[in-house]
C-alpha cells in the first residue's frame, strides 16, 4: 500500500518549475513597506488586487497608493521580507532547502535583467 503522501513525495512536486507568460509570484500572508512612509501593508488591502489586475493586463507601470500615505508607487516596486514579484520568466524551486544569495545573484547577472525573490512556504 502506497503513502498517503506519497505523490508529494513525486518528482513532479519536487523539482524546478518554469513559468514563461505574464505571471503575478506572491506570498500568502505577507506586508510589504511603503518607500515613502515606511507603512507596512497586508497585500490585501483596498485598492492592491486592481493594480495586480492591472498589471496583469499589461500595464508595466500599475500603481498602488499606500493606504497610510496616499504615495503612489509602482506595483513592481513595493518590497518587503516576503516580496510578490512580477514578471514573463519565473523559476519555482519545489522543496529545495533555501537558495543561497550568491546563487540569486549569479542567475540575476546571467538573466541580465531584475530578479526577485519570492518566498513560501505550504
């Protein structure tokens, strides 16, 4: 008799994912902080999934105003310890142990273009 978690155990859960299209790469239960006021805000809060929406769509430069502040920013801009990340190539590494800062900097450079980080955890 097999597991009962047996197909997470499969090698088409661990493994490297690549994702190519318009994708939205984010984090359950994450804030990300304001550049201008330093507010840390829950993604969820009014106005954020229009500008995913947005963005979504096709506007590169969608903005979200801080509910704190009303400064605007552009949606690929905010940041925070658990960032969301916007983008046409994405690499999902399922259950690996955590990647190394030399090893993001290093496909960074070889991309030749911004990278982020996004974390989760299930």
């Amino acid at each position: 008799m097999e597991s009962p978690d047996a197909d997470f155990w499969s090698p088409d859960v661990n493994g490297l994912e690549i994702n190519t299209g318009r994708t939205v790469f984010f984090n359950i239960g994450c804030e990300l902080t304001c550049r201008a006021c330093g507010a840390r805000v829950e993604p969820e809060d009014d106005g954020w999934s229009d500008a995913v929406d947005d963005w979504y769509k096709g506007n590169d430069d969608a903005v979200f105003n801080c509910p704190e502040c009303q400064q605007a920013d552009r949606l690929t801009d905010w940041s925070g310890e658990f960032p969301w990340g916007f983008g046409n190539l994405g690499f999902t590494f399922w259950n690996w142990p955590p990647l190394s800062e030399g090893f993001v900097r290093e496909v960074s450079q070889r991309l030749g273009h911004r990278t982020v980080l996004v974390r989760g955890k299930l």
